[in-house]
C-alpha cells in the first residue's frame, strides 16, 4: 500500500511539472511576442525557392552511347486510351511522340514512348517506375496523371538523376523537396487561389452573404482546399460551413451537398476531383440551391464538363487551358472524338518541350536536364512555360466560366 502510494504521489509531482513548464514556456513565448511583434511579420532566413536550383554533380562529362536504334522516354500514367482520368493523357503525349518522329525523331533515331502505371501506385506502381528507370534505361519521364503520382515519381527520379517533367500536379508541395531534376507544367493551387478567392471575395460583398465550403479528401482535393482557405483567410473571410467528405463516396457527397444548400448559402466553393464535383454540382442544383458556386481547376477537366451538364452554368473556375494549340486540338479530336482538356493539352506540351530539349542536349540526362531548364519561355499549346527557381511554371492563371454549356473565359 505504501509504495502503491508513493508511486501516486510521484506521477502527481511530475504531472505538476509538466503543466508548470508548459504554462511558463507559453506565457514566455507569448511576452516575447508582445514586446517584439516584429518577429511575426519577419521573413524567413532563406528561402530555399527563391535560389535556383542547380545540379552541379557529375554526369555531363557522360560520351553519348552508341548503337542506339531508338530513343526512349519514360511515361508514368496509364497507356489506356479509354482509363477515365489518364486516357486523354497518354493519348496527347503519342500525338506529340509522332509529331517528333515525322520531323527526323533525333538525328535519324525515332523517340519511343515506354509506360508504366498501376492502380495501386504506391505499391506496384513505384516498382514498375523503378523498373522503366533502371532496366529500361530511359533519358527522362514524363509524369504522374495526378499530384500523389508525381510525388511518386520524384522520389525515383532524384536517386536516379533523371529529367522529370509533371504535365498534371498543381501541387506546389512537389517542389518542396529542392530536387533540381524536377519540372512541374501547371501553375499551382496557391497561384489559383490567389485570384479565383479575389473574385470570390467580390461576390461575398453586401449585407449577411454567406460562404459554405465542400472539399473532398484525396491528396490533391485537401491540398488545394489548404490554399484557397488560406488565401480567403487573409481577408478575414472564414465560412460558416466549411465540410470535408470522403472521395467516391456519392453517399457522403450527397449528404454534405444536401445539409449546405438547406443552410441557404450565397456562395458555395466546391474543392473536388472531376468526378465529385460534377456530384456536388448536380445535388445542389438538384435540391434547388440558388447558391453562386465557385469551383477548383478540376472543373475544367473533360469528366466534369460531360457529368455535371447544364447543371454547371454560371460556375467559376480557373481556367489553365488555352485558346492556342489549334493544330494539336484537331488532331486530338479526330482521333477521340472529343476536345481535349487542359491537362491533356498540358501532357503534349510536356513530350514537345522534352523531345526539344534532347535534340539540343543530346543524349545525355544531365545536359538534357539543363536544355530542359534553358527552355523557360517556350511557347507551348497550352501557352507559356516559364520557371521559377524551383522548376515550377509560372505563367498566368484566368478565370472562366460555364455559358450555354461551353467554356469562357471571364475577362
């Protein structure tokens, strides 16, 4: 009894510790900050993406080999015309491959485009990446379809020291990692959120208006919620409904989709993947909301477009596609039957810039790599690429919007 006591006794003591430290460590911290409010606002002491990144390693020296019959280029995403997210994808990176190949492909040698993808990418799927790198021997890759592919993928890349071009993730967390073989196409979430949450914040002005957020949970979805939430949060713009539903889950999409539009919101931002928006899209139209609903740049996805139907009229978006690229768009709809969409035109200018840079490097990965870097300004279909630091692009986001079932661009 007498050490069940003692023991009591001492885990009291210690918890009274802790609670004294952590009350004194806060209050410290707290008088620190109200005596030197400057530190709050004070930049960081480097900035890592604001250096360019460079690769000063060995490998330029490399002579190009010889006895080659073909050059290849490595594609992580599916080689399936028909998959649902990265059919037109792969579709648009083969116009593109037989554009190079009817030019001479690289000094006589035709390039060759060699997939590899799984539905599962972080189990199978980095296997068979890491088998077209190594065994294959490509110059470079282009891919993934989506943000948490391309994460995949760079993880690959940076051991191998291999050129990889991202034509689909508006992740900015992909060029966190400071890796100098790492090109991303499409401008990111928080260049989006930057001006989609300015007109945003137009159409909240007035007496009582309201905003409702439904977001979903896969990775690119929570990401992109992050920013836009962030960037409305700087204006003191905090929604009244703020949901965050499971993926694929029409039960769930439903459910949230219903409980916002019976809250009567002005404004609803729906951050989803194609798929789930056209679903939020058409509940709450279905349940008679009046709501003016702002969406992510997955609404101008062609599975958006084809699933929510009429029922997207009026919705606003940024619009990462161009009015460029005419040839490529007939090309692509003679072959599919339809237009592409922005990613898909994105993924043709990815193979175009690649297959540019090696006829200027050669073959060799690092000296493509740099080609690949030199190119910023080049003018592609779905307009300019021009990178920052970090390998990310920068061009100019617009936005647009649904008009008798087409897209416009909001002026």
């Amino acid at each position: 009894m007498e050490q069940t006591n003692a023991s009591a006794l001492r885990a009291r003591a210690r918890n009274r510790n802790r609670l004294f430290r952590a009350f004194f460590g806060l209050r410290s911290v707290a008088l620190i900050l109200f005596l030197f409010p400057s530190l709050l606002a004070q930049e960081p002491h480097f900035d890592g993406r604001k250096k360019e990144l460079e690769y000063p390693g060995p490998g330029r020296e490399e002579p190009e080999p010889k006895g080659l019959t073909e050059v290849r280029i490595g594609y992580f995403g599916p080689s399936d015309a028909s998959h649902p997210l990265g059919g037109d994808l792969w579709l648009a990176a083969q116009i593109a491959i037989e554009e190079a190949n009817s030019a001479g492909g690289y000094r006589g040698l035709p390039f060759r485009l060699l997939p590899a993808w799984s539905e599962n990418p972080w189990g199978s799927g980095i296997t068979n990446v890491t088998r077209l790198v190594y065994n294959e021997r490509v110059w470079a890759l282009i891919g993934g379809i989506d943000a948490t592919s391309t994460h995949l993928a760079e993880q690959v890349t940076a051991k191998a020291r291999l050129p990889l071009i991202g034509p689909a993730s508006t992740d900015e967390s992909v060029g966190y990692a400071y890796v100098p073989w790492m090109f991303s196409m499409l401008p990111t979430d928080r260049q989006q959120a930057f001006l989609l949450c300015a007109h945003l914040r137009d159409a909240l002005k007035g007496t009582n208006k309201r905003l409702a957020v439904i977001s979903t949970n896969d990775h690119d979805s929570h990401l992109a919620a992050v920013e836009f939430k962030a960037e409305l949060a700087k204006s003191g713009i905090v929604p009244f409904r703020d949901l965050e539903v499971t993926s694929g889950s029409q039960a769930h999409i439903a459910q949230a989709a219903n409980d916002v539009s019976s809250a009567k919101p002005d404004v609803v931002l729906l951050v989803a993947n194609a798929i789930d928006s056209a679903r939020l899209v058409r509940t709450l139209r279905d349940s008679n909301s009046k709501a003016e609903i702002f969406g992510s740049c997955a609404f101008g996805r062609r599975l958006f477009v084809e699933a929510a139907g009429r029922e997207a009229e009026g919705a606003i978006f940024p619009l990462l596609e161009s009015v460029q690229g005419r040839d490529f768009k007939q090309k692509f709809v003679a072959r599919s039957g339809h237009s592409p969409d922005f990613a898909a035109t994105q993924t043709y200018d990815a193979v175009r810039l690649l297959t540019e840079a090696i006829q200027k490097a050669g073959l060799n990965r690092a000296l493509i790599r740099d080609a690949v870097r030199n190119l910023s300004g080049w003018e592609g279909a779905n307009g300019l690429v021009r990178w920052d630091a970090v390998g990310q692009n920068t061009r100019t986001v617009r936005l647009g919007t649904f008009k008798e079932g087409q897209i416009q661009v909001i002026e």
